[in-house]
C-alpha cells in the first residue's frame, strides 16, 4: 500500500497483510499516525471500501479519482512506476517482509528528483539536507 505526498513526493505506507479492506485501513492508520495529511486519493479498489474508518481515526478527508481517470493520482502512479524497478509487475510479494518493503521506499525517498531541483523526497518532507555525495 503506498501514500505519496504530492508536495514532496515522499512515500510512505508498507505491506498490508491481505488486500482486504481492514488490513489496508490498518496499514495506513500506522503509516499517516502522527504525519500531515490534509486529505487523500485511493484508486477505486474494494480494498478502499471501508474508508470511513480511516477518516474517523484520522480525521482526514477521502478523495476518489473518476473512473479510468489515472491522471488524477499521478504522483502515486509514478511512484509506483519507481517502485517496480525493485519488484516487477506480477511478482509474489508475500516473499518480501516488512523490513525489506521499507527498505525499497527508503531508497526510493533519498533518491533525487528532476521536479524537486534536484532534491530528494526525504529533504523536502523532512526539510533537512542530505549529503549524499
């Protein structure tokens, strides 16, 4: 499940459990817990279903693209672009742990972008600099 900040193109989330709504909610309860977030943008997925519980706990507003409208969520959309360079369409993900997942959006969050002036997700998020050379 991946959440990016369309500002800083930061990527947070991680593996839920099962593709069923109450793992999603779960997984991105833990993941906006204590984060800004003004409001969000899921696909149209069932796993979505029970959105209202997330509004709830996070008292944060829902969003939905139209149908076969995929410009809509264009900062997810590439982000998950980046994240398929590290696990390609059609892979089993169950072979991936939590730790590893996180490892990948780690790489993805220090890795500078074009649309940032060359900065890294994570310094604009964070605002804090990185060396990285």
């Amino acid at each position: 499940m991946t959440l990016v900040d369309r500002k800083s193109r930061y990527l947070l989330g991680g593996k839920a459990q099962e593709k069923k709504a109450d793992a999603v909610n779960q997984t991105m309860i833990d993941a906006l817990r204590d984060q800004p977030c003004e409001s969000i943008t899921p696909d149209r997925g069932k796993e979505f279903a029970k959105h209202e519980e997330v509004t709830q706990e996070l008292k944060v507003e829902f969003y939905f693209p139209k149908p076969h409208h995929p410009w809509q969520r264009g900062s997810n959309e590439n982000t998950n672009g980046l994240i398929r360079e590290y696990l390609p369409k059609g892979q089993d993900l169950s072979k991936y742990s939590q730790e590893e997942v996180q490892e990948i959006f780690s790489k993805i969050n220090k890795r500078p972008r074009k649309c940032l002036g060359y900065l890294t997700p994570y310094e604009v998020y964070k605002s804090e600099s990185l060396h990285l050379v």
